[in-house]
C-alpha cells in the first residue's frame, strides 16, 4: 500500500530540523504507513508527530493527532491547521533535536509553521 504523499516541506529552527508531510488518508492505515515512511527517512528524529481527518460513514469527521511525547501539543496543532484549511487527510512533522531547547512556545510555532509549508506547496503544486 502507497500512500499518497500530496507535499512535503522542510524548516529548520535553532538547528532543529522539522520535517513535514501532507498526505492523503482514508484510514488510520494510512498514517501508520506514512509514519513507517517518515521513521526511515528521519531515523534520528525523536517526535513524529501527526493529525488527521477522516471523513465518518455517518458524514462527520473523525479527527485524531499524537504529539509522540513532544511538548507543546503540536498533534493538536497540525489538527488545527488541517480544519482551518477544511482538509481531508493528515498531516505529519517529523523533528530531527538540534541542541538548543526552544521550549514550549518555540516549539508550537515550528510545528505550525512546518505544517503550514505543506499545505502551502501543496496548494502552489496544483
């Protein structure tokens, strides 16, 4: 099983580089596959962190994030985002430490903005 990979970006902040990906899901096989995918590719990452929205058979959402230990919440954000911009799918960070503790603050931010490049290139790849 592929799963659709819709766009990826790349931020670095204080040399902690976060690594995101906006990708198509349907099930939550989906982003078990993508964080597979992401694990490899950022083996020295610690957080893979991820949201996503399903659309329910009864024609609701079913909504779901995981901050994989890292402080801030940012699953919880890259949720945000993915209802802000009514999105389907999920969205993924991957943060790879580097030295300097941003702290919770600095760290919500990053997440954000990594999440927002995605969806960002994704709109501009159309």
């Amino acid at each position: 099983m592929a799963v659709n990979v819709l766009a990826r970006y790349k931020l670095t902040v204080e040399r902690s580089r976060f690594f995101a990906v906006l990708f198509h899901a349907e099930s939550e096989a989906d982003v078990e596959e993508i964080l597979k995918v992401q694990r490899a590719e950022h083996r020295k990452a610690n957080h893979h962190c991820w949201a996503v929205r399903l659309k329910g058979e009864s024609g609701g959402f079913t909504e779901k994030s995981k901050d994989d230990g890292e402080v801030g919440h940012p699953g919880r954000i890259l949720l945000e985002l993915l209802k802000k911009e009514d999105l389907l799918g999920g969205l993924a960070v991957s943060r790879v430490f580097g030295g300097v503790k941003l702290g919770v603050g600095g760290v919500s931010r990053a997440f954000r903005e990594a999440g927002e490049g995605a969806i960002s290139e994704s709109r501009a790849g159309r």
